[in-house]
C-alpha cells in the first residue's frame, strides 16, 4: 500500500490527511512504500489533465489500483472522472465533499487489497494464466462477485476464452455456508425430447425407458451453483421453464405432481450476443434480466494478445515432462498469429510443436507443423501497409509530421512499458536505446502531453 500527493495541497493540508488516515488504520509510513506495491492512493488538486500521467505509470497501465483522490473543494466534471478511469484510476473521491473520506479510502483499499491477494493465489494465477490489463480488470471482476455477492452471473465470450474454468474459479471462491456441489450442463448437448428430465428429473415411469426415477440438474445443484454452459442456445420453452424455477426456486419432476424446491447460484456462458438476441426475439428479455446480475466479458486472445507467450509457455510445460522453453524466432510467430479459436486454439498449437520436438534445448521454428506455418511474406518490410491508414486518418485530421511522429514514439514507449512490466531498463532495451534516452523521451512526452495522453489501444 503506498499514498503520493502529486500535485497541490499545502504542508498543513496534507499533515491533516495523514493523520485522518492514521484514525483509520492507514500508517503514514505508507508514503515511503514504493509505488506500485499494492493498491495505492493519489492526492491531486488543479487541472486533473496533470494527474493523467503520473496515474498511467502509478497503475502500470493498468496493472494495479489506483484511488484518486481530489483535493479541489467543488466537484469533478463528468468528463475529468471518466479520463482518470481510462489514465488507471480504480475509482475517484472528492475528499472535501465527503463527512467520512478517509473511512471511504480505508474501506477501498482493503476491498482491493483482499481481491489482489487472491488473484495473486497460486489457485488463480497457476491455472488462469495472464498478466495483461484486460486479463487482470477481469481477473479481479470474477473474485469480487465470486466473494461479495451471491447473485447470478453471466459470461460472455467468444469459444475458447475459458469460460468453464472461470466459472469454476467463482464457485470455488463462493463463500456460502455449507456450500455443495457445482453442477455442469452443457446447453447444447440436450436432446430436446430429454431435455425436461435433464432440467427438472423424472418419476419412474414418466416416459419409456425412466426405469427409474432421477434428479435433474435442479436438484443437483441445490445449495451449490449450477453452471448452464452456451445458455443462448436454449430453446424457448426451456427459456420459459428455467425463469419460472429461478422465480419461484421451486420445480416439479417430469410426471410427477410434488413440487420440490431448490435454492442454487446461477452461472450462465454464452458465445452468442445475448443483448442482440433479446433484441431480436430470439432470447426473452425477462430471462436475460435474470441471468444478468452480474455481466463479466471476456476478452479474446487478440486483445490480451501479451498474455500468448506466458499461456504457451504454461501449455508447454503440461506437454512435456522435461523443462522446455521457446527460441525468439518462435516467441515472434506466437505473438504474430491469429488465434480464430482464442485460448483453446494457442493450447492445441503448443501440443502441435510439443509433440514434434526432440531434445533438451528450445522449441526452435522447425518444431512448427507445416500447416501451421505463416505464409512467405510478400516483402521483408515489418510495417509495409500496415502503418497507411492510421497515417493517412491522421493526415486527413490536420496532424504535422512532427506531430505524428511524436505520437508513433509515445505508443511504442507505452508498449514498450507495458510489455516490460513498467521496468525501465527492458524497456530500453527493447526500443534500442539507452536508460537515459527513455527517461529524456518520457519527460519530454510529459511536458508536451495535452492532459489527454497518447490514445489506449487493446493490447495486442
């Protein structure tokens, strides 16, 4: 936890802060902890355009969380809190505004600091692998709701992205009491004819070949969680019939007349876009509403595209025994390819390689299957095309060559940043200049900055 007065505030205002926190169990020496070690806090007064930076760094670009806190005795506008959520901060206080500021900071901070722990968990980050941005903003999302709230939860994402083992990660971290079992049904493997047995269970004798009689998911799951994988392929009267049980928490089996009643978490995925069918017709409104107490996205692999090596380097060690790595000719094309089939596709590529390499040293670019391999470039340029339309969209904007160079530095010294964890050094390394020259640029960069910082691109 560490606590920075960037700009404003007199010695006597911030001495009265200090204290405030200390009431509240936040220790002054938090001012001497480094930046970046756990959640911290931002002090900020005047134009909050001059806090944007210092927050993209603080937060390493999003990596960690960030309160900022203004010091100004009027209100934010709208458009200043929405440009400090985008620059890294986790959310905003007005400390004047406010009866009880420093309790709200000390609740934030200790709110942030348990998610950070279990995220940082050997049980989150040995088996949802990543450290980009998006990955780590979802990361945090799924342990809140998991942790502080009992209400169903919907994910949406394309195939591939993991949406099974999140959902057993928020079951895992459910913190009801005497929890039971999470139970799994896939939506489209149900046969329509068994489709009310599988939900709701059946008398023996309902229909030909009910021996005997069986629970349904319903039952099952009862004071655990149930899991409806691919909920959007739901026909609609099984829509109907699941909202009336989520209603009433109450079922009946297949051919029978006792009504049962059950009591579970609801967890819902999709790879369809639910909002666009409700829409159109195609899924009930009322059954969306239900499902979407909490709304969680998962990013595809293509906007976390920095999290490939680390996600091929743990499949990697799944399908070989001995310790393994990847050459650098190999980390590029991992980087550079497209995963249509996101996580899933990167993980059957690695066994691909995986299988074909023989040795103690690296999977070099010969253990790539052939099918697999990128066509011959047309020409040997890295940038050919690639750089026209964003040029030429800033060149119909009026932008100079100065200015659109300027710009190109700051992106690829943010990337740099970013991929290098904020260490300076790598970083340097990286763009092929010295410790010095970056440290120059970046201060420069600040001095020129608008308030509004280069524009944030999805990584990847």
């Amino acid at each position: 936890m560490w606590i920075r007065f960037h700009s404003g505030g007199s010695g006597r205002e911030q001495e009265q802060i200090e204290r405030a926190l200390e009431r509240v169990g936040i220790p002054r020496t938090c001012r001497d902890s480094p930046v970046g070690s756990g959640p911290g806090v931002v002090f900020f007064r005047g134009p909050y355009g001059e806090a944007l930076p210092f927050l993209r760094e603080a937060s390493g670009f999003g990596r960690g969380r960030v309160l900022a806190v203004s010091l100004d005795p009027v209100r934010l506008p709208a458009q200043a809190c929405w440009q400090l959520l985008s620059a890294g901060a986790g959310d905003i206080i007005e400390w004047h505004l406010l009866p009880n500021a420093a309790e709200c900071v000390a609740a934030r901070l200790a709110r942030w600091a348990e998610i950070e722990e279990i995220v940082q968990s050997p049980l989150v980050a040995e088996n949802l692998v990543g450290r980009s941005p998006a990955w780590l903003a979802l990361l945090r999302q799924v342990v809140e709701t998991a942790c502080f709230s009992a209400g169903s939860v919907l994910l949406l994402g394309p195939s591939g992205t993991g949406k099974e083992l999140l959902a057993r990660l928020i079951h895992t971290l459910d913190r009801r009491a005497a929890k039971r079992d999470l139970v799994i049904l896939d939506c489209t493997t149900i046969a329509p004819e068994l489709s009310g047995s599988e939900f709701f269970g059946h008398e023996r004798g309902a229909f030909t070949g009910a021996v005997a009689a069986r629970d349904g998911a319903f039952a099952l799951a009862h004071g655990g969680t149930l899991f409806l994988d691919e909920v959007g392929e739901l026909p609609p009267p099984l829509q109907a019939q699941l909202l009336r049980v989520i209603q009433e928490g109450q079922y009946k089996r297949v051919g029978g007349n006792t009504w049962y009643g059950t009591d579970f978490r609801l967890i819902c995925a999709t790879n369809r876009d639910l909002p666009r069918e409700v829409e159109q017709g195609r899924f009930r409104a009322d059954l969306y509403y239900r499902l979407a107490g909490a709304v969680l996205r998962i990013p595809p692999l293509a906007e976390r595209r920095e999290d490939a090596i680390p996600l091929a380097e743990f499949f990697l060690s799944q399908a070989v025994t001995e310790a393994a790595s990847f050459d650098d000719a190999v980390k590029e094309y991992l980087l550079a390819r497209d995963y249509p089939g996101n996580v899933r596709d990167l993980k059957q590529l690695v066994f691909r390689m995986a299988q074909r390499h023989a040795g103690p040293g690296p999977v070099s670019v010969g253990d790539i299957p052939e099918d697999d391999r990128p066509l011959p470039p047309a020409s040997a340029g890295w940038a050919d095309g690639d750089l026209d339309l964003p040029v030429r969209r800033a060149l119909l904007a009026g932008a100079g060559l100065k200015e659109i160079g300027r710009l190109a530095s700051d992106i690829a010294i943010r990337i740099a940043l970013e991929d290098a964890g904020g260490n300076l050094q790598q970083a340097a390394r990286r763009l092929q200049v010295t410790d010095r020259a970056l440290q120059m640029r970046r201060a420069a960069g600040r001095q020129n900055s608008d308030g509004q910082g280069p524009p944030k691109t999805a990584a990847g």
